[in-house]
C-alpha cells in the first residue's frame, strides 16, 4: 500500500467466466490499487484469471479505475494466469 499510487493490480477473466469485481481498496489519491475486492460469481462456468500487477499506470485514464487495464499504460511487474471453475 505504500506504493500505491504507483500500482494497481488488475483482475482479468476471460469471457466465458460471468463475474463481478469491485475494488475496495484506495490510494491517497482515491483511486483503487488492487490488493482488496469484492468479488461476485454470476453463474457457473470455467476458465482463466489473469492478476496483472501493472507499474505507474495512468489511473486517470478511461476505464482504468474500474479495473480495465487498455488503456492503463505503464509497465507489467507481475503476470500470473490461474485456472478458474465457479460451481
């Protein structure tokens, strides 16, 4: 959290997996970092979670603070792809 401002971790599922995910955590500018969610299953299904922790991105950016990493920019620090079922 020290870093925040500089970080936001992303949370990116792929099409087939119906969720919901809200950040609940904020840096000292208000804008989300990522280490905290809420997340909602939607309905059943299987597919892949990618965490991106992403490095100076532009949290100003359209979307970005709403977890879409498109138009984030900056750098990827870490990329891990997990396997995923909601039952």
């Amino acid at each position: 959290k020290a870093e925040g401002d500089e970080r936001q971790v992303f949370y990116l599922f792929d099409n087939s997996l119906s969720v919901s995910l809200e950040y609940t955590d904020k840096d000292v500018n208000g804008k989300p970092i990522g280490l905290s969610a809420d997340l909602e299953t939607l309905q059943p299904g299987s597919g892949e979670l990618t965490v991106v922790l992403r490095h100076q991105p532009d949290k100003n950016a359209s979307g970005v603070s709403d977890g879409l990493i498109n138009n984030a920019g900056g750098e990827t620090d870490v990329e891990a792809v997990f396997p995923l079922t909601i039952q």
